[in-house]
C-alpha cells in the first residue's frame, strides 16, 4: 500500500507542467470583492528568477517571515524565493511581536509593507522626543550627517574624509542603537504591497538601512518593478524585472505583460477579459510614469482617483502619505469625489496627542473629547498646513474630522497587509462624514 501511493504521488509529481495552475490567491478587495488570481508553477518560478537577478538573496540569509502566506507578495518574497536559493526562513510568533522576533532572529533580509517601517520610524521619533534637549540635538545631527552621505551615494559619489568620519560618530553614537533593533546583521528590507512615504526610505537609509521599494499585484504573482541594491531611488518602484515587460497606457494606466501574468480570474471569465487584453497586456489599475532615468513612479489606483466637482483630479496617496509626516498624524483617509473640496478622515498620533495636551494644559476626561477641543483641532489644522502645502490648492485638505480609534483589519477597514479598504471606511464614518460636507 506505502509503495502503491508512493508511486501515484510520483506519477502526479511528473504529470505537472509548468503552466499547470499552481494555487488561487486573492486579490485584497481594496476596490472592490476579492478575486481568485489562478496563477502557476511557471508564474512564480519566472518571477523568482527574474527577481533574483535585481535583489541578491543566497543560502546565507537569514528572512523574518511575518506578513501572512495567503498574500502574495510574502508567498513569493517571504517563501518561494528563499526555498529556491536555500534561504534560512524564521517565522515570527505574531504580528506583535516583531520586534523582539527581529532581535532574536537577526535577519539578514526582510520583506515588510509599509506600514512596518512607518511604525519603526514613529516610535524612533517618540523615544528622541522624549529624550534630554542634548540627546535630541545629537539625533538631529546625526540624521543630517546620514542625509548627506546617502545623497552623495545616490550621485554615485563615495563620501569625502571629513564626512566618513562624521558618519563614524554619528553611527557610534545614534545608528548603532537603530540597527541593533533590528538584530545588526540586516543587510537590505524590501517593501512592497502600497507606496511607501518617500521621507520614510530617506530617514532609514540616513541610518545605514536600506529599504528597497517594489512594485506588483496579485495577478502578477507579484512582482513587476523594483529597486536593486545598487541601482535604487527613492518614490519609485525601480525598473521591470528582466522577462516582464511594462508600458503606460494614454490614460496614464500601467501596463504589464509577460511569464509572471495570470490564467485568469477563478470562474470570472468577464472580469478577465476585462483586466488581460487581447494582447496579453494586463492593466494594473494603477497610474504611474517613467522618468527620466527610466524608474517607474506610481501616483495611485485608478479607482482610487477623486474627482472634484469641477473635474480636477486628485491622486489621494501621495498627500496622505506628506501628511503622514506630521508626528501627530497615525493614519489619514481623503475624501471629495463629486465634492467641491478636499475633506480627511483623520486617526492622530494619540500619544503624541496626550503629549501636547499635557504640555499645554488643556483638559478632557478622555480622548474623545480632547480630539473635540479647539486647540488640538488648531494643532492638526496647522499640521495639514505646513506639510501639505507643496500641493496646489484644490488638493489641499479643507475639512478634516478626527477619529478616537484606529483603522484596523478587524473592523474590516484595512487588509491584512495594512492597506486602506476605502469603502469600508466611508461606510462606517457616514455621521461625520456627511457633517463635514453639510
């Protein structure tokens, strides 16, 4: 019996082709109901390939696996690309603890969203704000020092003398302290699955850490574009992978064609042929551009593109991601479609909200209603001012409400890999939503 079913499982190990559908994964849902992405051996194995030829992973890496395998850009990065080179994969405990999981494990090479290096960085700024005034002007020093010396390896330049040994002081003295949280031995993150805030890449690379930036899709199993090690710049998602060829449509559209696209939608045969033409291209859903040296920068999803009322249009995450800068600004959701104006759905920083509240002497019985006070709704307006102010005026924040509790995949409102499902949220902020704009 033992010998008859090891010989069926050989017989259908050996029927396999590489076009045969591997697995069904599903997209996020963020613009509308998840759909199953067929995708096969070929799909993925391609996309390994292709991806290793951009990012170096061998069988002395060591990968911290967190973000869970029904999503497919773990499934690829996290999973088959570290199987295929005999990377050493450490799975972390929870989602909570990755922290402490990262000291523990010291990985070389980690795959994350954005929303990982966005929280690193916050609560980095949290510990320096509440450090001594000197310790605070020394952090502030050695994060200019590290801008300089990334801006001088962007040009292609190796730092000058008195700079490298600036850099020295500031890495005794502020980055060690970074990278030892992340176990010291990391050589490169990659971030995939949402835009990651420009600012963000600029202040870890300033630390000695590396954040290479991709760009992909479940129907592409995933990865289409990304940085490499030595050919990287920031707000953009790289060059295409070698085999997976990319154009932009007249709408502005991103196009993709080659071994990593799917067979299909799963029992969906409308919905495919609306996404993959007859040409093999596939449309992405995303609006972006090439510049001049060829990186793809993407402005947002289509769907998610808000058109005021007198027609002009407004790429939503690119200003909630400047906004997001504010140290008292967590999450942010833009509004306006069919509106005369900009409105935001805004979750604050409740600790550094509590902070200043304390510093101020301004009063409430909980956090519902300090956000309800004149003065914190004045500290988050001149916020939207001062960082949103690159922008032209009709994209500009007008009205915001402030929200007592975060977005969270448990209500529904965010994806398991921390992306915004807009209109679930628009959904359930009806109320306030309705008050801005009444």
């Amino acid at each position: 019996m033992v010998e008859n079913g090891a010989q069926i499982y050989k017989e259908v190990a050996e029927s396999v082709k590489p076009d045969d559908m591997a697995t069904i994964i599903y997209t996020p849902g963020t613009t509308g109901d998840p759909k199953g992405a067929m995708l096969t051996h070929n799909n993925f194995t391609s996309n390994v390939r292709a991806g290793l030829k951009v990012i170096s992973v061998t069988h002395e890496d060591t990968l911290l696996s967190f973000l869970p395998l029904s999503h497919v850009f773990e499934r690829m990065v996290g999973h088959y690309l570290a199987i295929y080179c005999g990377a050493e994969i450490a799975y972390a405990e929870s989602p909570f603890t990755v922290a402490n999981n990262m000291k523990e494990v010291r990985p070389t090479v980690m795959a994350s969203v954005p929303r990982l290096y966005e929280m690193m960085h916050d609560k980095i700024l949290k510990g320096v704000r509440d450090s001594p005034p000197i310790k605070q002007k020394i952090f502030n020093w050695a994060v200019n020092v590290g801008k300089k010396k990334s801006q001088a390896i962007q040009r292609g330049e190796s730092p000058n003398l008195i700079l490298s040994l600036k850099v020295s002081v500031a890495n005794k003295l502020v980055f060690s302290k970074v990278k030892e949280a992340t176990g010291g031995r990391l050589r490169f993150f990659v971030s995939g699955g949402a835009l990651l805030p420009q600012a963000i890449a600029e202040f870890f690379h300033a630390a000695g850490i590396l954040i290479l930036e991709g760009y992909g899709l479940t129907e592409a199993s995933p990865v289409i574009t990304a940085n490499s090690e030595h050919h990287f710049k920031f707000g953009t998602v790289g060059h295409p992978l070698p085999s997976v060829e990319v154009k932009i449509a007249e709408d502005g559209e991103i196009l993709s064609r080659g071994p990593h696209i799917m067979l299909g939608y799963f029992s969906k045969p409308d919905e495919t042929a609306e996404a993959i033409d007859e040409e093999g291209w596939f449309h992405t859903g995303d609006i972006g551009e090439f510049d001049e040296d060829s990186f793809l920068r993407i402005t947002d999803r289509k769907k998610n593109i808000l058109v005021l009322s007198n027609g002009k249009n407004v790429a939503p995450q690119p200003i909630e991601n400047e906004l997001k800068r504010s140290e008292y600004v967590n999450q942010i959701m833009l509004l306006g479609d069919q509106e005369k104006s900009i409105a935001a759905l805004i979750v604050p920083n409740f600790d550094s909200i509590k902070s200043y509240a304390k510093e101020n002497q301004i009063d409430a019985p909980d956090i519902s209603a300090l956000l309800e006070t004149k003065e914190i709704n004045q500290l988050i307006r001149n916020e939207i001012t001062k960082y949103g102010g690159i922008f032209s005026d009709f994209e500009r924040v007008k009205m915001f409400k402030l929200l007592d509790r975060e977005f969270s995949a448990d209500t529904g409102e965010m994806t398991p890999t921390l992306k915004l499902k807009r209109k679930v949220i628009i959904g359930n902020n009806k109320d306030g939503i309705a008050e801005m704009y009444g």
